[in-house]
C-alpha cells in the first residue's frame, strides 16, 4: 500500500479517492493470497495498510500538518477503508467456511471408514 501511495502521488498528485478505489482490489488479493492459517488477520491487517498508504498522500506541512492531514485523510476516505474491510472480511470469512466445509468432510469420511 505504500508504494501504492507513491504511485497515485507521482501520478495524480493527492488525490486520495483513487487511492481509495486502488485499495479496494488490493483487499480482495489480500484476502486471498492470506495463508490459511492467518485467515483471521486479513481484516486486522487492511486497515493498517491504509494508513501506511496514506503517508505519502497527505500534505507536507511539518509534524503539525502531518499529523492532521492523515487524521483529515482517514476521516474523508472512511468509506474506502470500511468497504475494504468489509470485502476483506467477507472475503475470508468465505475462504474459512469452506476450509471448515473440507475439515468436515474428511473427518466424516474418517468416521465412516473407521465404522465398516
């Protein structure tokens, strides 16, 4: 996300909406390329890769204008962050179902082989 950043403000300048829209695919591919094991951290993960994208977006006006251009920037783009995290999840939430699904399946095998 943070090469992201860089991207869309060597190319568009600050405009963080297409930022926005470039994190929602990024969401998905995370949510997908997670190990299976750390399904449940995509989520957790997304948001603080949005703020780290941000950094290079926000105005340069010292530590003070830092400060309060990515608070101004996390508070416009609030949607882009909640709807990525909410495909994210969905996403995962998704993935873990059928990896229960696949558990299930086997153990039930398992037991049926086991009783003949």
């Amino acid at each position: 996300m943070l090469t992201l950043g860089f991207l869309v403000a060597l190319l568009f300048g600050s405009v963080q909406t297409v930022y926005g829209v470039l994190f929602l695919p990024v969401c998905v591919l995370t949510a997908l390329w997670v190990r299976e094991g750390d399904l449940l951290t995509a989520p957790v993960i997304v948001p603080i890769a949005f703020a780290l994208g941000l950094l290079p977006l926000v105005d340069d006006g010292g530590s003070g204008g830092w400060l309060m251009g990515m608070v101004t920037g996390l508070a416009t783009q609030a949607g882009w962050l909640y709807g990525g995290t909410l495909v994210a999840g969905a996403t995962v939430l998704g993935r873990r179902m059928r990896t229960i699904r696949v558990i299930n399946r086997r153990a039930a095998a398992a037991r049926s082989r086991l009783r003949a």
